[in-house]
C-alpha cells in the first residue's frame, strides 16, 4: 500500500520563477532520447543508462522534471521520494553545457523542492562530488546543509558530501542522537544489527562485528518465522543486551508466543512456543521488566530524552508491499516525525544513505508499528551500562 497524504504547500514557499524564456514540464516516455542524449552531454562517468531512465520515466512516485527552451531539453532532475517515508532524495541533475549560467540548476532545484513538499516529504536529501565546487555553491546557497561524508564513492574515486535541507519549516528543532549506521549482512538480522547500532552508540567500547552479528542473531532467534529464517523474538535482543551489561526493558502488547499468526506449518508453532516460554523466564529471573501494553510514541520519546536507545519493531509493507516484520532503531524525533536508522538498504531499494536518519510521519509511524493480524507492537529500550 502506498501512502497518499495530500499536504498544503507551505505559505512560505512562492512558486518558482523560470528563467527568461524557460519553461518546464514532466517527463514521460517520449523523452527519452532527448534524455539520454542530454546525459552524454553532461557527464564523462556515473552517467544514467538508457535501461535506467526508463526505469525511472515508469516510477509514479518519483518526481522526474525538465527545463525546455522553446523545444531544446536544456535540463532535469530527477528526485525520489521514498514509500512509506517524508524523504526525498535528488537522484540526479543535470542542465546542458550551452544553457548553464543561467539559473537553471537552482530553478530545476526550486521546482523539485516544491513538487516533493507537495506529495508530503519533509527532507530533501543529495550527494555531490567534493570536486564539484560549482554544484556545491548552489546547494548552499539554497539552505543545504552538509551532515555525512562518503569516500571513495564515485567512479573517479572523489568523496560524495551528503547534504540535507528541510523543505517544510516547522519551528521545532529536531532532538537527534549520535548514533552509528551499520548494515545488516544477512536478510534476516535486522535485530542483531539494530541491537549494536544501540550498543555503540551507548559504550565506546562495545565491539560490532559480523560475528557478533550472528551471535546475537543466534542468541535472540524465534529459530522459525513466517518463512526462511527465524527473526529476532524482542525479548531474545533484551536478554542479548542484559547479558552484556546493559540495562533494558521490553514493551510487548500482547502475552503469549508472538509471531504465530503468519506460520502455516503447525510442527513450527510448538518450537516457537518453546523459545517464547524460555525467553520470558530467563528475563524474569534476571529481573528484566517487561511491560505488556501499547508502547506510545511518548514512551519512545521519554526514553530517548533519557539518553536509552530503543529498538522498534516496524512492518514494511507501507515501503516495500512485503508483510514482515523488521527491526529499526531510533534516531530522533520532533514534533512532526520520528526517525529511524534502517539497517536494510532494500527496504527502499536504494543505498545506505537513504537509510539513517529517516524521517517517518507521526501517523505513518504509528500504522508501520502496528504488525500483523495481532496488530503486534513490541520495542526494546535499551540503556547505558552502569558506571562504578
């Protein structure tokens, strides 16, 4: 299901002026060629291909605009907005080496702003070249504002600056965490990479590793899930994160075995139970609380305020029409999103940086928590070890 929420423009957004005898429209099919000509005008390397343009000319979520003049392609950018989420991202920009000078970058750029703030995103994300010191003027210029760096990451091997800009004021600021982005290695340990994402971020001396990855994996496993593999039961993440000193407590809306639901094969169900059971006893007798009510976004936030970390259980099927469930980690908060650290790039088919600091709408989040038939929401707070 794709989130379709209409939002005002905001007041204080006027409509973008064209440059003199400029015009723009959006893309479809039939500019393809002109595209893909336009390409390899602009660019020597990192150059779209005729497979991807089409690709994107198909993507009704993305926002795909151009820059005429009279009936020459001057330009395009290319944004894509993310399911499930309020993030856009410029994918690409581009303007002909015979119209630049003229505007038509911040233009193209304005526009973009405007038809991302319309389908209701919050952020405006980009990478560019740390070569690319004309393209970077312009960013700033126009309110981005550098938060992440990544080497080595273009074809010529230059370093791409992450840049930021919100699109939509709103006068809070947003309380965010420094916490480290790590990528699952495994289809299947969200949790474990989600759990030391927390870890690192609470204890300098904490050590991730792919090893540890599985370990904790093996530790917090429900041994079987909907399919495939056997995801991480929260309580197995709290009594991973106990044993290695941390305080936690977990947060579970229902009492029995969770999971159940979506398993057709009845010989798992008894397995699963097993876990369950084994789970809940050990964190009983090591005075683990668990609180079996709706964890409220207020609860997050109280606990995030305290310097905890806590560990979320989302569905993705408003992001990738998948119904599993997933493990993110929380990021921040203002008073319009929360913000989640993703350990899965292909949640949204793209790279790690549209995956940290990820801005979902309090509504949106409020029905990603929500799992299942069960409508299963379930978190782990995870706190800083005690000194002395």
């Amino acid at each position: 299901m794709q989130i379709s929420q209409h939002i005002p423009r905001s007041p204080f957004a006027p409509v973008p002026k064209a440059p003199e005898g400029f015009r723009w429209t959006e893309a479809d099919l039939t500019d393809l060629d002109a595209l893909v000509d336009l390409e390899q005008r602009c660019f020597s390397g990192d150059r779209l291909s005729r497979r991807s343009f089409r690709r994107w000319l198909t993507a009704p979520q993305d926002i795909f605009l151009l820059a005429w003049k009279e009936q020459q392609l001057a330009g395009y950018i290319l944004i894509l907005c993310h399911r499930g989420t309020r993030l856009a991202r410029v994918y690409s920009l581009a303007v002909d080496p015979d119209f630049r000078g003229r505007g038509i970058a911040g233009w193209l750029m304005q526009l973009g702003e405007q038809h991302a703030r319309d389908s209701g995103r919050l952020y405006m994300r980009l990478e560019v070249s740390s070569e690319n010191k004309n393209a970077i003027r312009l960013y700033e210029s126009l309110g981005y504002k550098q938060f992440g760096l990544y080497h080595d990451y273009y074809e010529d091997h230059s370093d791409a600056l992450r840049y930021q800009k919100r699109i939509r004021v709103f006068h809070e600021k947003t309380q965010q965490s420094a916490i480290p982005w790590m990528c699952q290695n495994t289809r299947f340990t969200c949790g474990p990479a989600s759990l030391m994402m927390a870890l690192t971020s609470l204890d300098p001396d904490y050590q991730p590793s792919l090893q540890e990855e599985l370990r904790l994996w093996r530790e917090a496993t429900t041994i079987f899930m909907t399919s495939g593999h056997g995801g991480c039961h929260p309580m197995g993440l709290a009594l991973a994160a106990r044993t290695r000193g941390f305080s936690t407590s977990v947060w579970i809306n229902q009492t029995g075995p969770l999971f159940l639901d979506g398993v057709r094969d009845e010989t798992k169900k008894p397995i699963m139970t097993a876990v369950h059971n084994d789970f809940c006893a050990q964190l009983q007798a090591l005075d683990v609380p668990v609180h079996y009510r709706d964890i409220r976004q207020q609860d997050l936030i109280d606990a995030f305020r305290e310097g905890a970390v806590p560990i979320i259980l989302i569905s993705t099927y408003r992001m990738d029409s998948k119904k599993a469930p997933h493990w993110v980690v929380m990021s921040g908060f203002d008073d319009e999103c929360i913000y989640v650290h993703d350990p899965d790039p292909e949640t949204y088919g793209q790279t790690a940086i549209d995956c940290q600091f990820i801005p979902l709408a309090r509504n949106d989040f409020e029905l990603m928590t929500s799992f299942g038939r069960t409508r299963l929401r379930t978190a782990v707070i995870i706190h800083a070890k005690a000194t002395g």
